[in-house]
C-alpha cells in the first residue's frame, strides 16, 4: 500500500504545480492580444467601464479559474461571493461532447446546461441587453459576464475542453450513445484528458521535472523505503500538458520570454482565421464544433496502455489509464495550440466588438 500511495503522492505533485500554473502564460496572452484590438474602440470604452482600476483583458483572463481555488493566493471578496452563487462553475470551463462526434449538440453526451458553450451564451445574452431569468439563469452581472468572457473564449479554444474521449473496461475508445452508457463500469468518461497519464518526460516541462524530483525526495524520506521499492512510474495528465506545457513550447520555439513578447511574435504573422458569422449568441456553438475537429487531431493515434485506480484527496477512488503517444504529437499540438492561442485573442476583441459596435 506504500508504494501506491506514494505514485499517487507523486501524480498529485505533477497535477498541483500545473494548477498553480494554470495556463496562465496562454490566457493572458488571449487577453492581450484582444486588448490591443480594442483600444480606441467602443467596445475598448465598455470594457474599461466595467474593468476595476488597473485591470484589463489580460489581467482578469485568469479570473475565473483563480476563483476555483487558492493557487493564485488568497480569493478576493468577489470570488467569493461568485462562488456562493456559482456553486458549480468549475463545470463552466468545458464539455465533454464525445470526440467522434461531428458537432455538439445540446443535451448530448458530455454536455449540460451549464458547460462551456451554454455559459458562454448566457455570458454574452447579458451584455447584449438581454438579461432575464431564461437567457441568464445564473444572474451574471454585466462585470461577471465579461469575466466569463475573457476566460471562457480561451479556454474554448484549447482542444481538450471541447472534445472529450471515453473509453471501455477493455481500455478501448469508444463513443457513448447516451449519457446512461458513462456508467463508471463499462463505459468511462475521462474528464477531458485529465484521467490520461503521460509518462514521455518531453511531455513535461522543467517546472514538472523539478516538482517530481522534490516530491520523490520528500516522500522517500517520509515512508523511508528501500531504492528497490521505489515506483518507477508517474504521469503527468493529457489535459494539463495541453493547458500548460504546449503554452510553453510555444513560447520556447518563437523566441517568447513573457507574454508580451509572446503577444507581438503572434500578431506580428497577418494570418488570421475567418470571421464567425451570424448573432454572436451563435459563436460559441460554431467554436466548438470547430474544436471537435482539433480534439479529434489531439486524440488520434494515442494508446491508452494500462488502466490504474486512483483516490483523490476527497476519499473518491476513480479510474486512470497510462498513455502512450504518436511519434509526432509534440509538434502537431505545438502547432494548434499557436494557432488557437492568436484566434481566441481574435475573436475575443471581434466577439466584443460586435456587442458594442
């Protein structure tokens, strides 16, 4: 029982560093790039008008996740109170619409009326104006609306919070065709990549590396177990090398030492994505159907290799599969993330100004 205890210690210290991390380097810079779109536009004034001092896109890009807990330090009095009436909006940043699936569809698999494309909406029907207790069931403020906003359109555009892949007691991938099937038995949801382990020390950035190294240490000296019993395996989840280490390999491959840095390289390149079309009430829909199809790019040729249970700090035993990745993933995640990252940043300013024309 030591020994899995003590590879659970260290998964968790893999997981802890990258919440810490949050993706933080990658919403920012969705943030900034839509800041400087919007300066000396309308829509630039409305935000500001709903903005604290000091603050801007960038800045309140990671709102939302540091509400979910106390990684990025103490929560202040609004995150709290957003918490009390937003008891489950830790579920707002994602669906996990089956990764075959064409398109999302609402009330399907993996979806609720409360995840990302449904969240998104009810964000945008408040600053548009139309703001009652059907198109915002969660009475979002305007300024909480935008908070959503900011974060929400980045998060929509990382694969992995789009398309979700489910697989069987067999360790087979499989599409569910009804969310009855997702029964925990034969048919398991695996949370968005997060219960998908990495062992591939590429996959995992100098921050992991250190952090498993310190951790190793500290409970190796605590259960003072013999070199022979030391476990051999840890894995760092699929959804948070998405989150975090293609952020960073990103930033490393255009010479990007901070996000402003990153923000210019990015902009510097003209290629942008086509405008959406239509009521931006129908935008986030149109963004996750496009998701599918990177989600599907993001889980293609993985070999999910041995199935592991796992109890989370709760007390709640769940189910983990070691994972095996294609030759080349490295580099084509690279590639989508740099691409998404510049089209969240985009998009963000055009939904914006499109509100507030």
């Amino acid at each position: 029982m030591k020994k899995i205890k003590l590879l659970l210690v260290l998964c968790g210290a893999l997981a802890s560093v990258n919440v810490m991390a949050s993706g933080d380097e990658g919403h920012k810079t969705v943030g900034a790039i839509a800041d400087r779109l919007l300066k000396g536009t309308n829509a630039g004034a409305k935000v500001q008008a709903l903005l604290q001092p000091g603050e801007s896109l960038q800045s309140i890009s990671i709102w939302a996740d540091c509400a979910k807990g106390t990684f990025c330090g103490p929560q202040t009095s609004e995150m709290v109170a957003f918490g009390i009436q937003n008891p489950a909006h830790a579920a707002y940043h994602y669906t996990n619409t089956p990764v075959q699936n064409k398109t999302y569809v609402a009330g399907g698999v993996g979806t609720t009326d409360h995840d990302i494309v449904q969240t998104l909406k009810q964000a945008i029907a408040v600053l548009q104006g139309n703001d009652n207790e059907t198109t915002n069931p969660h009475r979002f403020s305007p300024r909480q609306a935008l908070l959503m906003i900011a974060h929400l359109v980045g998060d929509i555009h990382q694969p992995l919070h789009v398309g979700a892949a489910y697989i069987n007691s067999e360790n087979q991938f499989v599409t569910p065709l009804s969310k009855q099937q997702v029964d925990g038995v034969t048919i398991f949801d695996l949370q968005g990549g997060n219960n998908l382990l990495l062992e591939d020390i590429k996959t995992w950035t100098m921050r992991d590396q250190e952090a498993y190294k310190r951790e190793q240490a500290a409970a190796k000296a605590e259960s003072a177990m013999a070199d022979a019993e030391k476990p051999k395996r840890v894995g760092k989840p699929l959804h948070l090398y998405w989150d975090v280490t293609v952020v960073e390999n990103v930033m490393r491959n255009l010479g990007a030492r901070s996000v402003q840095e990153l923000t210019e390289k990015l902009m510097a390149n003209s290629a942008v994505a086509a405008a959406n079309n239509g009521d931006p009430i129908t935008w986030p829909e149109q963004w996750a159907n496009e998701g599918l199809g990177y989600a599907k790019i993001a889980y293609a040729d993985i070999v999910a290799t041995e199935r592991i249970k796992i109890t989370s700090r709760r007390g709640v035993e769940f189910s983990s599969w070691y994972t095996s990745l294609p030759a080349n993933y490295i580099d084509s995640s690279t590639e989508i993330t740099q691409k998404q990252l510049k089209v969240a940043g985009y998009r963000l300013a055009a939904l914006l100004q499109k509100i507030w024309p």
